[in-house]
C-alpha cells in the first residue's frame, strides 16, 4: 500500500509531468501535493451527525456509519427518511469513496 506522500507525488507527477522536476514549477508542485494531501486527510475523516447529515440526491448511494458502541456498519441512503435514521441509530459517518 501507498504512503500519502507516495500517492500526493503520483498525483503531482500527473498534474506537471515534464514540469514536475522542473525548478521553476516547484512552489507549484509543493503546493499541489500538500493540497492532495489535505483533500485525502478530509475524506477519511468522520463527520459528526450532530455538524451534517448526508445529502439524499435521489439516487441511493452507500456510506459508513458508526454507532455510539464505535462500531462500524455499511449503510445506504435510498430515501430521504434514512437520512433520520442515522440522527437516531448513528453518531458519525463518512461517504465511501467508489473511485
């Protein structure tokens, strides 16, 4: 498995390419991993249900949920009354990424 780092360099590399190695673009490239890496670090964080819910959008899409127990379950969101049900059965969640 891929370090972040390892993975912000790939992701830079493909952005700049030949310029990657290219003094001129540093500050750029800088950037760009730091700014993978944030964006990484944020999609694994929990979010509280008390600070957002889900967004229903009309088609069911999956997510973790967690329990006040810490435990870890799958769930999907097909309508809009499951978006309660994680306010009642469900401290956090976190969208699953499908990429």
């Amino acid at each position: 498995m891929k370090t972040l780092h390892e993975l912000a360099i790939e992701y830079a590399k493909s952005i700049y390419q030949e310029e990657y190695d290219d003094p001129t673009f540093a500050p750029d490239v800088f950037q760009t991993k730091n700014d993978f890496a944030a964006g990484y670090k944020a999609a694994k964080e929990w979010i509280s249900v008390e600070d957002e819910l889900p967004q229903y959008t009309g088609q069911e899409f999956p997510l973790l949920l967690k329990d006040s127990s810490g435990e870890i379950f799958i769930g999907y969101i097909e309508e809009e009354s499951d978006i309660t049900d994680c306010i009642h059965h469900y401290t956090h969640w976190r969208p699953i990424n499908n990429d």
